[in-house]
C-alpha cells in the first residue's frame, strides 16, 4: 500500500500540472487528516527552492456522516482549516438496516421533526446536513 504522504504528493502533482482542479482525502480518520495537514505545513515551512509540486492543503475531505454518526472531530478539523467537508451515505445507507428498515430515517425522533414541519425524514436529515456546513453527496 502506498503511505498517504506519498499518495497526498501525487494528488499535489495533478493539481499543480492542471489535471485536477481541487483534491482531496475520502476516508480518512482525524488523525490521517491532522498528518497530511502538518506534512504539508512542515514542506511549507522550510525553503525547497522551487520545489515542484509546490506543498498544498487539501481542498476537501470526504467521508461518511449522519445523524448517528456525525465525524465531528473530523468535520471540525475541516473547518479549523478552511477545508470542505462533503458528506456521503448521509441518509443512513451505511447502517446494517434492521428488518429492511433504514434506521436513520425511521428514527423516532426524526420523523417527528418530519412530522411537524410537514417534511420528509429525508428532507430533515438532509437540512441537518446543511445546518452543519456539511455538502452533501
């Protein structure tokens, strides 16, 4: 497997040779986030002369966040850093779903917020996402 300092200097190469315009991590624990943040941080600090690809922040994270499963510390690690947060399976998809049933949106809870501002459990979940700075893929 490639170490992801390495992987994260090939992701700098791309945006710098203009095939990506933004890159980014998926998956990623807070602390693997934290690392490529401080090794991109260090590489800034000292002077490569014109190191080639220059040292970059990553632009977004991507990673799994719910109701249930929010990723704050990472998703506050993003926003410490300027960096975006997108957020998949935020219905509740990664869940083992009991008895066929998605637990996210059949939570108690969320269907009578739901309920009471005549929405969707979906729609609710979805504006949670939002109303915490989260896109949402």
């Amino acid at each position: 497997t490639l170490p992801l300092r390495e992987a994260w200097k090939g992701m700098e190469a791309v945006a710098y040779d203009g095939t990506a315009n933004r890159i980014g991590l998926s998956n990623v624990w807070p602390s693997q986030l934290l690392d490529i943040i401080n090794f991109v941080r260090e590489r800034q600090k000292v002077d490569h002369g014109e190191e080639i690809p220059p040292p970059r922040m990553p632009d977004v994270v991507q990673a799994y966040a719910d109701p249930f499963q929010p990723a704050t510390e990472l998703r506050q690690i993003c926003k410490d850093h300027g960096i975006e947060f997108v957020s998949y399976s935020t219905l509740g998809t990664q869940h083992q779903m009991r008895d066929g049933r998605n637990p996210v949106l059949n939570d108690v809870e969320i269907k009578n917020i739901a309920e009471k501002h005549n929405r969707s459990p979906a729609e609710v979940v979805l504006s949670w996402a939002l109303q915490n700075e989260m896109s949402v893929i």
